[in-house]
C-alpha cells in the first residue's frame, strides 16, 4: 500500500470514529457488524405505525380546504377541526387530522377529479406511517339521484357499490329491435342479463363474487342508517321551488330525507331518462334483485375497487367500510325539460348535498370515535334493516 493509500485509510477511520462519537449512546437498536474493527453505527429506532381509528373520504375541492366556496371536504374540514396536515407520497392532496383522531382526505380539485383517485387511495393504504387494520372508511360525495326515488339534497346509505364501467356498447339507434338501449354486460348476449360464461371479464371472481358489484357491510351500514334516518336536512325555498317541477314523481317532491341505496359509479357522466332506466336494470342485475339504484357518480367504483385491492393483501377491512352519497342533482330532467337544459344544473342541489353529507355522516363519525374501545375490537351493526343500533 503506498502512503497516499495509507494516508486516505487512516483518514476514512478516523472520519468514521468521529461519526460515531456524535452519536447518542442511548439510542436502541444497535447492531455490530461481525468481523468489523470500526465502532458500530446505532440503528434508528423503529416506530410502530400509528392505528387510525375513522378517515372520511371526499372526492373534490374548488379551492382551500376552509374558508372559502365549500366543495365535499370543506364541512368535514372546518366543522371537525382537521387543523393537522400530513403529507403522503402519491396523493396529491395532505391527509388532514383533529385532536380526536379523525383523518380526513380529498383527492383533488374539481378539474382534477379523476386525477387517479383510486391510485391515490392505494397509495394512502400503503403508506407504512398508519396501521389501517381495523380504520373505519366513510366514503362520501354528491350524486344524481333518481328522482323515482329521492328528492335533491336527499342522503342515501349504500349497501352495494355496482360498477357501470366495464360492459359492452352499441349505439342505441344500432342496438338490435326490442333492445331497450345498447348497454349490456361483457359475456351476455342482451341487455339485463349475466354473463353466460361465469369467468368472463365482467363475471366472476377468482374469489367467487360478481366483479361489478361489492356489497358493503349490511350490519354496519344498517348501524349507520338507523342512527341518521331521522336527522333533519335542512331544506330551502330554491329546493322547494325546484321540486315542483316534479309533478308525478312524489318521492323528488320531498323535502330532502335520509333513505338506505346503491350507488352506481361510472366515469362516463351520462343524464336523461333512458339512461336512467338502464341504471336502476343494472343495479337491479348485478344484485340478483335486491338492490335499488339511487345515485349516481363518477369515483365510488374506482374508491371500492381500490379498497378490494387493500383488503385483498390484508391492509384493510371491508367489513368497516360505509359509503354515503347525496343528491345535487337528478339523473333526468323533469317532465316537459329538455336532456340539454338539465344536464349538470346543480343549483341550489350542491350545496344542499354538501351539507347533508356532513349533516348525516357525522353523527356515525362521532360514535364510533367516542366509542372507540368498544368499536375497535366489535364492528357495531343494527338488529336487522331499520332495526335498532346496538
């Protein structure tokens, strides 16, 4: 070794000693490297992951998180003092938390609503920091609503979340005669009928279960419903007024009211009557007849599909997820109104279903938080649908 060399090695030594003579003592964790002459390095300590008890999931937010035009998370935001923001690698918008352990999430702004929401969510899941083991999930957000069913500013608890993605599309002036639209499922061979092939893309499961459709937790969600159907949403003379154009449709005349339904997301933004129809056979199709369409969105099947995903590699359970949706608007327009006209008129309907989804899904926050040691090891459910919350 020539002295140059002799000189860096000796160098590198010392450096190493002096390293380690900065270092607490009394740091956990060290670990000697066998056979090696230089002082150990201690090891950080490993933390556990922290246990989150309830997240509330809202989908977008024109602008800041509060004190501003509201969007789905503002409520949640300002009303439960999420004042604590935690950054998370892959989502775009910080996890937001109280002093009482609630987190909360909003995936983007309005324009960038499907900015990879379900990515996003996988991303939360997997994030080391949170142990999402026995988490809480509401899913919340406006809707269309059917007007067959609910009145705007109305909240519905789903028991199933029915995907209107995958599937088959002719135009319907191309359908074959007696269609009554061009949709139908991928391995069927019309509309409103299952796959023949079981294992076909939009069948079944390596699991067994119907890929176009997750039921939720009907004990938990029945628990959920039971507590809020009797909550008041406020109501107002613009919604009344735009309620009576509803002549025939005695559920949209209404004043809004808490009700137990399904979900349908889809990314396509579809509206008017025809499409409507094809949304409650849909529904109706994929839940073997047991559940009725009443609002319609663009995430809760990328949100669920995502969930499925933890749930599969065992970071989350399903059986503790809620998902809530309200009504800023109908899914057609009411008699003697063009399609055109109606489509995505909102009005007074968003920021009715802003306030009823705050409205209706914190008083199911806030009792499984004060309630924490019980629910933690006992998912709450109800003693049947409608039954009692125990």
């Amino acid at each position: 070794m020539s002295t140059i060399q002799s000189i860096a090695v000796r160098g590198r030594w010392r450096l190493a000693a002096a390293l380690a003579a900065l270092a607490v003592p009394s740091l956990p964790g060290a670990v000697p490297v066998a056979g090696a002459a230089e002082p150990a390095v201690p090891a950080l300590p490993r933390l556990a992951p922290i246990p989150v008890k309830v997240v509330v999931v809202a989908n977008f937010e024109p602008g800041a998180d509060t004190g501003d035009a509201p969007g789905e998370f503002q409520l949640w935001a300002e009303r439960e003092h999420m004042d604590e923001q935690i950054a998370v690698r892959g989502v775009l918008h910080p996890l937001l938390r109280n002093k009482d352990g609630l987190y909360g999430i909003v995936w983007g702004s309005a324009g960038s609503l499907m900015s990879g929401v379900g990515e996003q969510l996988t991303a939360l899941t997997l994030d080391p920091r949170f142990d999402f083991s026995k988490t809480y999930w509401l899913f919340t957000g406006i809707s269309g609503v059917d007007p067959e069913v609910a009145s705007v500013g109305s909240a519905a608890w789903s028991r199933w979340v029915v995907s209107g993605d995958t599937l088959r599309e002719f135009d319907d002036r191309a359908a074959p005669g007696g269609w009554p639209y061009g949709l139908f499922a991928i391995g069927a061979k019309a509309p409103n009928q299952l796959p023949d092939n079981p294992d076909s893309f939009a069948g079944m499961t390596d699991a067994g279960a119907l890929s176009m459709v997750a039921p939720l937790n009907r004990g938990l969600e029945g628990w959920a419903f039971a507590m809020t159907r009797n909550v008041v949403i406020p109501d107002n003379p613009d919604l009344a007024k735009a309620r009576a154009a509803w002549k025939g449709y005695p559920n949209a005349q209404k004043p809004p009211f808490v009700l137990e339904g399904e979900t349908l997301g889809s990314v396509r933004y579809w509206h008017g009557p025809e499409r409507t129809q094809w949304a409650r056979d849909w529904v109706k199709l994929w839940t073997g007849g047991k559940g009725r369409f009443v609002m319609t969105n663009m995430e809760s099947q990328s949100m669920q599909g995502a969930m499925l995903n933890a749930a599969a590699q065992g970071r989350v359970d399903l059986n503790r997820v809620l998902v809530l949706r309200t009504a800023s608007n109908p899914s057609m327009p009411p008699p003697g109104v063009d399609a055109l006209a109606s489509v995505g008129d909102e009005g007074p309907g968003q920021m009715a279903a802003y306030e009823a989804n705050y409205r209706v899904g914190a008083p199911v926050v806030h009792a499984l938080l004060a309630h924490w040691e019980q629910y933690k090891d006992t998912i709450p459910a109800s003693a049947g649908p409608g039954g009692a919350a125990k």
